[in-house]
C-alpha cells in the first residue's frame, strides 16, 4: 500500500541535542511538507519542497532544517536553536496534476517529540 | 501565518444529531478539503473540493466549496460516538501552500 511513513513515533530528546525526524513516501509525489501542531492548535508550516533539491520556509521555519535529496524522502531535523521543539510533527505529501483527487495533501502518522 | 478562521472551536452533541461547522477566509482559495484527526494520529481525508458551488458527498458527510470561493462548510448526518475527534478545513493558496483552520473538536455522546 502506498503512504507516508514517519518515524520515530515517539522521540526524546536532551536540550541542547539536534534531532532528525523522518519522511518517506511512495506515492511518487513531487511535493511534500512539514507541519508542527502544538495542544489543541492548528497545523502551521514548517518548510515544504515542491521538488528534489528545492525546499521553501514556511511560516515557523525558524529552528529547523530540512534537505530533499530524492523524492521519497524529506527529513526534518530540529536543532538546538529551535527554542520550543516539544510538539507533535506531521509530515504530508501531494501530487499536482489535473487529475480528480489531486491537490489532496495526504499525512504520515506523525512524529511526537518532547524535550526533557 | 494565516490560519483560517474555523467555527465552532468545539461542540458537544448528542448521538444521532446533525452537525455543522464552517470555515472563512480574507482569501480565495481553488481548492478546499476537509480533514478529520484522532488523537495521536495524523489527518485523513474526508472530502475535498475543487469548484466554487461544488456540493460534495460522502456517506453521511456534506460539504460545499462557497461561491465566493472564500468559505466551506462541512455538515456530519446523524452523528454516532466514531464521529468525535477534530476536523479540520483547510485552502490550497496560489503559491502551493495549504492554510489550516484552527479545528472543531467534536464529542458525540451517546
């Protein structure tokens, strides 16, 4: 079955530490993207690439890096600059064409991280 | 960033009601989707929307892509207790970025 799949599910981390959460998908979606959702917010974007070797910030990109390499993969990594990381991670892919069903943004399970 | 604005915040029903929520934007979208979430897992797709007027179906959901191309609405038929969870509405802007209301947290009792 095709899908996104995000791991770790659940990660820990020290202050100070750098973290990388991965993205794959096998979609073959050209485009792909990175949320935080803090309790009971929204979804705000953190980068998002519309193809390999391109990427864009989003609107609270601040903190965070990301790399497209190839077309599966789009992993996040949360630095140490990253004030607040504690928080839930989802990551989505799409396909643009014009196709009926397209445009749709689909999502991995998410990657919930906590600070200690 | 923007976030569109999502009504209502959260609502408690009862089972077997119809409910009802909407979204509005300052901006035209070509595209809106609607998106239910449980807890600790990541959105699924309920229904999306390409065209304004657009009345679309799926099982006891209905939504709509307003006229004015700047709301939707998403209406839930006989609600039953697998309703609850968040629902979130979300645009497709002309740079390829999806804007996210801020969701409807729905509790169904039984």
């Amino acid at each position: 079955d095709g899908g996104i799949t995000q791991s770790p599910k659940y990660l820990f981390r020290k202050e100070g530490q750098n973290v990388t959460l991965s993205c794959e998908q096998n979609l073959n979606h050209d485009a792909m993207y990175w949320y935080r959702q803090d309790p009971g917010q929204g979804l705000r974007l953190i980068y998002y690439s519309q193809i390999v070797n391109d990427f864009q910030k989003g609107d609270i990109a601040e903190g965070y890096s990301v790399s497209r390499e190839k077309k599966e993969s789009f992993p996040l990594t949360v630095t140490s600059a990253q004030k607040n990381p504690t928080a839930f991670y989802l990551c989505a892919s799409t396909q643009w064409d014009g196709h009926s069903g397209a445009n749709v943004l689909t999502f991995g399970a998410g990657s919930r991280l906590t600070v200690l | 960033g923007q976030q569109l604005n999502q009504s209502p915040q959260s609502m408690f029903i009862q089972e077997g009601e119809d409910v009802s929520m909407n979204c509005t934007s300052s901006s035209i979208f070509n595209t809106w989707l609607w998106y239910k979430q449980d807890p600790g897992e990541g959105p699924v797709l309920l229904i999306a929307l390409y065209k304004a007027g657009e009345l679309t179906s799926n099982g006891r959901l209905t939504a709509q892509f307003g006229i004015t191309r700047k709301d939707s609405f998403l209406n839930i038929s006989a609600s039953i207790p697998s309703d609850v969870g968040i629902y979130f509405c979300a645009g497709l802007d002309r740079t390829y970025k999806y804007i996210f209301g801020t969701g409807t947290r729905l509790k169904v009792l039984a």
